[in-house]
C-alpha cells in the first residue's frame, strides 16, 4: 500500500430512502466520511435526522471548545496564546450561531443550552448592561455596618433621562475577566454585606422616589462559613420583607443565572423580567441530580424537569417579560442585547408610574401570593 492514497473514490449513488439512511448513518457512528453525492429517489425524509445528526456533531465540538477555553482562562497566557484563545472563542460563537440561528434548520435549544448560555464566559454581566443602557451612574459602596461586597454594584443613575437606582450582580470586572477579576466578584455570589448593601441603596431610592432597577446574575449567595457568622439568611430575609413594602416602582432582570434566594434577594419586584437565554431555579441543574439521581452528570434530565428557562416561566406566570437575544447569544453582542432590554424596560416604567403607592403595593403582594400550584386536601 505504500505510495498508494487511502482517500476513497468520490462517488455518486443512487438510492431510495429506506436504503439511503441504512448507508449514511454508519458513516456518521465511525466519523469516517465517503465522499459521496446523493441522490435520494422521491423525497427526503431522512432530511431531519441527517441535519440531527449533524447538530449533534456540532453540538459536541462546541461543547470540547467550551470545555478547553475555560480551562486555558485560569492559565497565564502569552500575547500569541491570548490570540490563539480569541480565535477559539471567535469559532464558540460561530458554531453556536449555526446551531442556535440556522436558516431555515434552527433547533430548539434544550434547557441545559440555555444554562450553558446563561454560564458563559463572555456573557455581559450587569456592569455591561449599565455601561449600555445608564448615564451619569456613580456608584455607592459599604452596608455601614461591616464592608463592601464587590459581588453586588449599586449606584445612581439614569435611564432615558429618568432618574434611577441601579443594583446588579457582578461576576467579574468590566474590562478584564481573568481569575483575579473573578475572585475579586467572589464569581458573583453575594455575602450578606452585599445584601445590606443593596437594601441601603433601595432604601435611599425610596426617600428620593426614585424607581429602582435590579440585574440579577448569581449561581446564588456565597454559601462560606464566614457569610453564614454575619447573617446570611437573615440578610435574605431582610431583603425579602422590605422589598415587598418599598413605595416605588421596582424592576427585575435576570441577565444570566438566576440561582435561589440569592437571586431573589433582589428580585421581588412588580415587574420581572428575564433575558431569553438567561435561567431562575432554586438549585442547579447538577445539585438537582446529585440529590434526586446521586450522580451530576444527569444534569441535562434535571434541567429540563426543573422548568427553569424563561419561556417555560413565563408560560407558568412566573416572570412578565422575555427579552430577545442577538442570535447566538448576549454574548455575540453585548449592544444589541441591551438595547433589546431597553424598551422593556422603558415601558414598564411608564407602567407602573402611573399607578398609585397603594395601587403599586397591591398588586405586587398579590403578584407573588398567586405564584405556585397547590390543592386543598
């Protein structure tokens, strides 16, 4: 065989259906090609499980893609192996906009998709969205009580000209997201500074009547030794009752992770609100199934069962709002994905500006008690 070529004639065959996919689908199971053009008799009715097939194929590349930059991320780089990353992150982006966005072959994405969209990397975390979307924001630092938590920003702003408080959960910087940066945002879980922090702030919201708007992203409230010595679940709490009584209006949006009371602990609003990839349950997918299966690794079963993604949440009245994505993902364009949150976020201001204090109350107690399914025994 030496000096012979391996590659296989190109060949072109003529097949009916039936005997079409009993051909082509072993090539797929051993991933070793033959070039061929076919040319199916009738129909095509094993389009769909060719263009599955395919998906699938894509689906695991981007997922070995995904895998391989997170960990080279925690890794000192030289400027040659930083473009190097960029150019894998540019072919992240391309396969999940042939996935994601296909024309004329988009496939739903599952729920575990929607979670790896929500966790990825590059995905525009709060202070993105108030660079996008705020004026004239000064940020307010410390709960006066013990420090200032860099997992929570807050400050004055303005939004269309309209005077506002701003909260968001933050996991990393807004110019770097290397390690350090991810550290120095705890990764975005708050301690229970970080919750006072954010109630000292609604709290002046309310003496100035300034509306208030929140962007939540956690995997939920940092769970250390040190957080639960200062309160934690206190602080949650806390959060919870007085956010429920607040006069002025409040809006919610989950940006990325909505993950349990530590996302809540901002999230009682009059209007929430959720990105289209962006996720809210009160476990992750893999605590689910290490508690109901013992084994992580059916994380995709949980997820789905779980009911987290925005459209399964606004069918259940959980959430008000579902705002668009660019194709993809946030991430592809962190301008379009705000400038998608904008009038939502406009209109629910006009909205709810033209209620009463008392109208306003009402409907956000009662917005929450009708949450849930329940049946009298």
């Amino acid at each position: 065989m030496r000096g012979k070529s391996l590659r296989q004639p190109k060949t072109t065959l003529a097949l009916s259906p039936q005997s079409a996919v009993l051909v082509f689908l072993p090539g797929l199971l051993r991933q070793s090609w033959i070039e061929c053009d076919f040319i199916l008799i009738n129909s095509f009715p094993f389009r769909n499980i060719i263009m599955a097939t395919s998906q699938s194929q894509l689906a695991v590349e981007l997922r070995e893609l995904e895998d391989k930059v997170a960990r080279l991320q925690l890794l000192p780089h030289t400027p040659t192996q930083a473009r190097e990353l960029e150019d894998l992150k540019h072919r992240i982006e391309e396969l999940q906009g042939e996935i994601l966005g296909s024309q004329g072959t988009q496939q739903i994405p599952t729920a575990m998709d929607r979670v790896k969209l929500a966790r990825h990397p590059d995905r525009p975390y709060a202070l993105d969205f108030i660079k996008e979307l705020f004026t004239d924001f000064h940020e307010i630092h410390g709960d006066r009580r013990y420090a200032d938590d860099p997992a929570i920003v807050c400050g004055f702003a303005y939004f269309n000209q309209t005077p506002v408080m701003v909260i968001g959960q933050q996991k990393a910087n807004l110019d770097s997201r290397k390690m350090a940066d991810r550290k120095y945002r705890n990764f975005g879980m708050p301690k229970p500074e970080g919750y006072r922090k954010a109630l000292r702030v609604m709290q002046l919201a309310a003496k100035f009547n300034r509306p208030i708007i929140t962007l939540i992203d956690t995997p939920g409230a940092y769970p250390g030794i040190d957080a639960e010595e200062r309160g934690q679940a206190e602080a949650i709490a806390r959060n919870l009752i007085e956010m429920a009584r607040l006069p002025v209006p409040i809006i919610a949006t989950v940006i990325g992770e909505g993950g349990s009371g530590g996302a809540l602990a901002i999230g009682v609003a009059d209007r929430v609100n959720m990105l289209e990839n962006a996720v809210y349950s009160v476990i992750t997918p893999e605590g689910c199934a290490a508690i109901l299966w013992k084994d992580s690794a059916k994380a995709d079963r949980a997820a789905a069962s779980m009911k987290i993604t925005a459209g399964e949440l606004k069918v259940f009245n959980l959430i008000d709002d579902v705002v668009p994505e660019p194709g993809g993902g946030a991430h592809i364009n962190y301008q379009a994905a705000a400038e998608a949150l904008r009038p939502v976020l406009a209109r629910q201001l006009a909205e709810l500006g033209e209620l009463s204090v008392a109208e306003r109350l009402s409907q956000r107690y009662e917005k929450f008690r009708r949450m849930g399914a329940f049946e009298e025994l």
